[in-house]
C-alpha cells in the first residue's frame, strides 16, 4: 500500500516514533468528513465540513493514526485539492490513501456493520439509506436544506429559530 504522506510531515523519523503503537482508523472523505450535501456533483470539494468532525478528528488523531481513504487520491489534482482543503479547515490528518489500508476501524458513510448475522445483513442492505439522505429536511419557512441527526429532534420542521419564529408571525 502506497500511502501518500501529508504535506505538513517533514520529519520521517519523528512521523513513525509518534505513530508507534497507535491503532489505524480509516475515514471515508465524502459524507464523512466533507459535508457532500449534493453528492458527487462535478467533483469538486464544494462543501464545508461536515459539523463537529474537525474537532472529532482532531480529539482522535492524538490517540490514532488518521487515514483518509478515497477515489479521489488516485488523481493528483484532487489529491491536492482535498490535502488543501484539510488543511484550510485544520483538520489533521496523517495520510492519505486510495486503496483500503489495514485499520482498526473503518469509518464511512455507506458502510453497513456486519455482525456475523445475515439475515440481518440482507435487512440492513435493503433499508439503508446515508445520514444525508435520512436526515435531509426542508425548512418549513424558507425552504433551504437542513440536517437534523439528533434522533430526538428529527420532527423539527424549521431550519432555525428564526424560521420558527417568523413562521408564527
Ligand atoms: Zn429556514
């Protein structure tokens, strides 16, 4: 497995004394860490982050070695445009692959876990459907796209407040 090392890494020695005895997680890019609210599109890295993950990976890249695994490494004007966009979000990753490495963990937005049951597996294929397309709504007042995952929260009809707000006007 090629890895293609962060730019931001200078020292090789330094990079595998630090990554000693770290565990791997492997993240999907699109839907995971890039919001991806219009899916491919024209391929560019048109969204922001998805809310909350820089400060999710950031918390676990102390813990573990962070890979980003994506179609878009194999391409070097994607690569970089993906490398420049972690960086401009500060988000800390310390590699970058195309194909799927060796990781404890596997994060992604279409995986589906399998637990050994497969009757069960067939049920989750046939139900499944990504968080941006489960948790998609439309506000109600000004009709702009908004994600809601909180499950408890999920019959919110309005984009914000102020949409609330100005609906009951
Ligand atoms: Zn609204």
């Amino acid at each position: 497995m090629n890895f293609i090392r962060n730019k931001r890494r200078k020292n090789v020695k330094s990079y595998q004394d630090k990554m000693k005895g770290k565990r791997t997680i492997v993240f999907d890019f699109d839907g995971v860490i890039h919001r991806y609210s219009e899916g491919w599109k024209d391929g560019s890295i048109y969204d922001i982050p998805t809310p909350g993950i820089r400060e999710t990976i950031n918390k676990l890249s102390k813990e573990y070695r962070i890979i980003v695994c994506s179609t878009r490494c194999a391409e070097p004007d994607k690569l970089k445009e993906m490398q420049d966009w972690c960086d401009r979000y500060e988000i800390y990753v310390d590699d970058f692959s195309v194909g799927k490495p060796v990781a404890s963990m596997y994060v992604d937005d279409r995986a589906i876990n399998f637990t050994g049951n497969c009757n069960k597996l067939i049920k989750d294929i046939r139900n499944f459907e990504p968080w941006t397309e489960k948790y998609k709504h439309t506000c109600a007042y000004c009709g702009k796209t908004f994600y809601e995952t909180d499950p408890l929260k999920q019959a919110r009809k309005y984009c914000s407040n102020k949409c609330k707000m100005r609906n009951q006007e």
